[in-house]
C-alpha cells in the first residue's frame, strides 16, 4: 500500500490527529469518524495504516464487533484470483482517505470528454 502522510515527521501528531498503533478500536473508529470515513474503510485500511505489522493491526481491529464482521465478510473476496470486490472496495476506502478534505466527483473521469470545434 503507498504510504500516506510525512515520513520526515520529527514527532507525533497532535492530539486529535491520527491515534497511535498503540490505540485502541474506538479511538481509529472516531478518528476515521471524525473525518466522514465509513467503518467498512477502516476494517479494509486499518491492517494496513495501524502500526507497522499487518497481522497485528487485523487482530486489534477483530476486538470490535462491527469491524471484525466485516473483515469476516472480506476473506472470500480476498482469496480469490483477479478483480473482486475487495479491490473494488479498498480501492473506494484508499480514495476516500486520500482525498480527505478535498471535493472529488468519482464519476468525472466517466463522462464522455467535450469537443471543441473550431474551423479555420
């Protein structure tokens, strides 16, 4: 997963920012919470944003019961070869949390392009 945010940071965030890999559920369900993000973005993101081991951030987001349904709900999709709906789905979440702040139409890019005629 591309790596968002500062690596050059000589501290921690601020208090409110992003919440610690020592954070428990409730605090990355606020935060993501805080920032229109859906918990489904976080039980598809969080293995990958919590902390530096994957298999331990999972394990720490499947103490939630909402969050650890969801992830239950992945693993078929997860296992299977080609485009699934997990892609589908992580690629909406990577999206959402990257354009934080910022007014995105996601169907722009779907529109059929104008012409522009012009006769010399």
């Amino acid at each position: 997963m591309p790596r968002l945010g500062g690596a050059d940071a000589a501290s921690p965030s601020a208090p409110g920012g992003v919440p610690s890999a020592s954070a428990g559920v409730a605090e990355w369900k606020a935060t993501f919470a805080r920032l229109g993000l859906r918990p489904i973005d976080l039980a598809l993101l969080g293995p990958d944003v919590i902390g530096d081991d994957p298999v331990k951030a999972e394990a720490l987001l499947m103490q939630d019961p909402e969050i650890a349904g969801m992830l239950a709900d992945l693993v078929p999709s997860k296992a299977q070869i080609g485009r699934t709906s997990y892609e589908v789905k992580y690629a909406k979440a990577f999206l959402a949390v990257a354009n934080v702040g910022f007014k995105v139409d996601p169907l722009a890019y779907l529109y059929p392009e104008k012409r522009v005629v012009t006769r010399l």
